[in-house]
C-alpha cells in the first residue's frame, strides 16, 4: 500500500463539492431523486490506463485480469434535464479482461498553483456506493464501498495533459480512507485518449489520424479509356487510398495495368465493409484455380459465399483474367441496392441512378481494356451514389452503419459531412439510467 506524498501544494485551494445537488429530496435518509428526460454531454472522452503499480488482490486488479493488464476507460460530465433544469453528474465505465464497473462521481477537489492561480489537478471520487436506482440517486452503504478517484492534470494553458486512475481499497461508510490514500495506480496513454467537448473552460477535440495522402512512387497515370483525365484520377486515387479502399502496389497505383476478376472481388469486399470479416472467415477456396497460396483466396472464398462473385464454370474462377467494365459496374450497381443489374444493362442502371452520366457510363461499360484507373473513377462515384430506396451514400453507410472507415478519415476526405448530432440524448422509455448515461456519452464521441 501506498500513500500519496503530494507534500508541496502551493496555494493549495481544495474544495470539495457534491456534485448532485436538488431542491426535491425523498423522505428517506441517502436518497435524492429526480425525473430526467433527456441528457447533455458536455464532456466525453475514452482512453486506456495502465498500471504504475496494483495490488494483487484489489477488485481493480481483478476487473483489469492482471496487476499487468490496462483498463479502458469511458468517461463523461453530463447534464441530466427534467424541463428546463438539470443536475451535472460525471460518470465513469471502467472494463478490462476481468469485467467492469460502472460509477456515479461523489465528490470533486481542484488543486491550483500558488504563484498563477490556475488550476493544476481536478480529482474526482466515483463510489460504488451512490447508484442511480430508476430516478432516484440512491446512496448504498451496506455493502463494502468501491472507489476510485479520476485525476486530470492541466498545462499553463488549462489544457489537458493526461489522466491519472488510483483506486483505494475496499472500505465502509463509518472507516472511509484517507482522500489521497490508494493501492493502485494506473497512468493514461496519451495516444488511446479520444475525447470531445468542454472541459475546464475549453473545448477539446482528438487530432484525427489522416493517412499521408502523398502518392506512391511511380505512379503509372496512363489509362487508355479516358487519358485526359489522368491527373484526375490520381487524386482519386489518392482519396481512396486515404479511405483504405485502394493500395496501390509497390510500383505504385498502376492506373493503367488491367484489373482482373480477383481484385474486382477483393475491392467489392472493400466497399460493402466486409474486408476485414472475410479475413477472419479464414473460408477455403473450392475452385480448383485459387490455390490457398493466391493473395486473395480468402476474399474469393468469401465473396463466392455470400454469392456476390461466382465461378465460371468447371470448379474454375479464373482469377487471373480481366475483368470488363460491364462486370465491374455490375457489381458495383448490385452492391448499390439494383440486384436486377447484369452486364446487359450495367451501363444504363449507371445512368439512371446517378452513379455516372451517360459519357462515362459508355466509355466504362465499354472499357477495353477495363484498367485500375477506370476502376477508381467507378468507385470514387459510387462512395457518393446514393443506394436504392436509401437517403444515404454507399460512404455515410461504410461510415455510419457498417464503421470501416472511420469519421475521421471520410471528413479528411472531403466526400463526407458529419451529420447534425442532436444536442441532447433521449432516453428510451423504460431503460436503465446508467445505460443512458452511458450511451448518451457514447453518442458525443460517435458524432467526432
């Protein structure tokens, strides 16, 4: 066990503030209550802590799965209204391979330096024992009581600097330790942290992780279906690599090679959100062509299964040979929403629902050959086509609904706008106030 040796506080400035505080109190001793129908975010952040030091046999250790193990953290300050009042509590979720727990605060210290007067520390105490029951704060003290305190460190700037989770042991209500005694310690990881909104009189918000959107060395910009827009597509090109959508090869995108049936499954996959699960399908290839050395046997395997590509007869896929422009925009109108579409009217489906105009749609369909280059132009117009009986474009559902890619990647992109965030939460008739709170924090950090 350890003790917090904070000796030097200058101008130590501490105030301990409730942080529920209601005109409308029950009759019975240790419970508040109050109706709330709808919830403010006004702070959210999740991040990862790992431990400077645990106690073997601690509830935290426990819930982390080891005295190695971090914890991941979902914090937020929010506003719970009933009307046009609201009370401020501060939640936090905290998970690891052992478990999780969720806390409501119990009180709050700032700690501020004597010479500048700004504030250096916030501490804030979530104990297992105050509750939400319903819509009522309840204060539980018969059983042995959790805590942890939440330590945010501030710059000269009043900037956030990083977090600090220590946990005391477990005690009861009559023996409480010391505010600054704790058996645990974990520090945050300053990459994991993702967080938005107001904290201590600013507005924060996570640099998003971009891709680099210099193009590959080499780069082959010929494309013999459309020449005079070869610079064109090397944006493109480069767009999509910012997306994850296109790679590129080591001698660069190569807009003027051919595509073949493989990679046109491969980038099907891409666009439909379902890469990464064909690589955890791990499926077999039945085609006697595909060995399970083939670069893309998994994708094959797995578009085959999901009948989106077939074989060509013969347990044969063919992997190898070239894709025409009237397969690919037929798998890309189907992919849209048109399951109708087949190389016979692949061209016309792509005027008529906007995924290219009636030049393009010819000049592709008729592709030949049908090369990389022409294939970005196709899928750079489908991420903002919208899909059949949708309001939504193929991009805002690899976004919004399937989330491979992330927000921040498609915004950098400049194909997408992040959509209009309700200013508050609406809980769900019926539902558990904690799971509100919760959600309602996980909502802020979704509308990055």
């Amino acid at each position: 066990m350890k003790k917090n040796s904070r000796k030097v506080m200058l101008a130590l400035l501490l105030s301990v503030i409730m942080l529920f505080q209601c005109t409308q109190a029950s009759a019975a001793e240790g419970e508040i209550k109050y109706d709330f129908d709808r919830i403010e975010v006004v702070y959210a952040a999740e991040f990862a802590v790992s431990p400077r030091y645990a106690a073997a046999e601690h509830w935290l250790t426990t819930l982390a799965g080891g005295t190695d193990k971090p914890v991941h953290i979902l914090y937020g300050i929010v506003h719970l209204f009933t009307g046009e009042q609201f009370i401020e509590e501060q939640f936090i979720s905290m998970s690891g391979e052992g478990g999780s727990e969720r806390f409501l605060s119990n009180s709050m210290s700032n700690e501020f330096d004597e010479l500048s007067m700004l504030k250096k520390q916030t501490s804030i105490q979530f104990w297992s024992g105050k509750k939400l029951d319903e819509s009522t704060v309840v204060k539980d003290y018969t059983q042995p009581i959790k805590s942890v305190t939440l330590v945010q460190s501030f710059d000269q700037q009043g900037l956030l600097t990083g977090y600090q989770l220590n946990a005391a042991p477990l005690f009861r209500k009559d023996n409480p330790p010391a505010p600054d005694y704790y058996v645990s310690s974990y520090v945050s990881d300053p990459s994991s942290l993702v967080h938005t909104g107001e904290l201590n009189g600013a507005k924060v918000e996570s640099e998003p992780e971009v891709q680099s959107d210099q193009p590959l060395e080499e780069v082959s910009i010929l494309s013999s279906s459309d020449p005079a827009n070869a610079g064109q597509r090397t944006i493109q090109a480069d767009t999509l690599k910012q997306l994850g959508l296109f790679m590129g090869t080591n001698y660069g995108y190569q807009l003027g090679d051919p595509i073949t049936r493989a990679q046109g499954a491969v980038m099907l996959l891409r666009l439909s959100g379902e890469a990464d699960d064909a690589a955890r399908a791990q499926l077999k290839s039945s085609f006697t062509d595909v060995k399970s050395s083939h670069w893309a046997v998994q994708s094959i395997a797995y578009a085959v299964s999901k009948g989106y590509v077939k074989g060509i007869g013969n347990g044969q896929f063919a992997p190898d040979r070239l894709m025409t422009g009237k397969e690919f925009l037929t798998l890309i109108n189907r992919l849209l929403g048109y399951p109708n579409a087949t190389t016979s009217n692949a061209a016309e489906l792509s005027r008529n629902n906007g995924l290219l105009t009636v030049d393009a749609a010819t000049r592709l369909a008729n592709a030949k050959p049908f090369l990389r280059g022409d294939m970005v132009e196709v899928v750079y117009a489908a991420l903002q086509t919208k899909q059949a009986g949708k309001t939504s474009t193929l991009l805002q559902s690899l976004v919004e609904e399937k989330g491979s890619i992330s927000v921040e990647l498609a915004t950098a992109s400049g194909l997408y706008v992040k959509p209009n965030v309700p200013a508050y939460y609406i809980p769900k008739p019926g539902s558990d106030p904690m799971d509100s709170i919760e959600q309602a924090i996980r909502q802020k950090l979704d509308s990055k």
